[in-house]
C-alpha cells in the first residue's frame, strides 16, 4: 500500500513538471492569451483535453478486457499520479474565475463549455482509440 502512494507522489511530481513546461512552452509559443479571437488560457485548455485523452486512453487499454492489463499500482501512477498531477481543473477554476471577475462573462462561458465538451470528447476519444487497439473480446 506504501508502494502506491510513493507512485502517486512520483507521477504527480512528473504530471506537473509536464504541466509546468507545456504551459511555458504554449504561454512562449501563443502568449499567455491566444491574441486572436477569445481571450481564454489556451495553454490550460491545451492541458486539460491532452489529459482527458490520455486517462481514457489508459484506463480502457490497460483495464480488464484491455490489450495490455497493467497492475494497480502502474494505474495508479498514471491515472491519479501523471494524469492528476498534469491536468490543472484547479487552474481552469481560478483562470475561469478571474475571467468573470473581470466582467469577460462570454470568455469565462467559453473557457466552461471548450474545457468541459472538449475534454469530455477527450476522453471518449481516447477510449475509442484503446478499444480499436485492443483485441476482440470473444
């Protein structure tokens, strides 16, 4: 059981140095607004849906019936520890509520619905591609 938490704490640690560097590297690459069309932070937008496909990606690969099935510490590490660590809901919450605190209500609507809709075909994308991969259950 100690295990599984030092694998958390170890995929979390990994889940937000990823998170750090693509946030920089998109802030670097759009500025930390996208300067054309809505003003939103595109860079945790960008994060979020990358973690919705990676968990629905991993949790239906490596689940029961999954091409590959992983052991619950590995899921753990992945799902709860990289995934958690890198998607940034707390982030999304914060920037959403700056939005409307300064009176950007169609912005921080934006922000709601692309993350939420977006992220949710995320993961259902991810999910299809892993049950595409995985062999047919007969």
């Amino acid at each position: 059981m100690i295990t599984t938490y030092l694998w958390v704490a170890v995929g979390g640690a990994l889940g937000s140095m990823a998170r750090f560097w693509m946030a920089a590297f998109v802030a670097e690459l759009l500025g930390p607004q996208f300067p054309y069309g809505p003003r939103l932070p595109w860079g945790t937008i960008l994060i979020n849906i990358l973690g919705s496909f990676v968990i629905g990606f991993f949790a239906t690969f490596t689940g029961p019936g999954g091409r590959i099935v992983a052991s619950f510490d590995t899921r753990a590490f992945v799902m709860v520890g990289i995934c958690g660590g890198f998607t940034t809901f707390s982030a999304f919450s914060l920037q959403t509520l700056d939005l409307m605190r300064d009176n950007h209500w169609g912005q921080a609507m934006a922000n709601v619905l692309i993350s939420v809709i977006v992220c949710l075909l995320a993961v259902w994308a991810g999910h299809l591609l892993a049950t595409v991969l995985n062999p047919a259950s007969e």
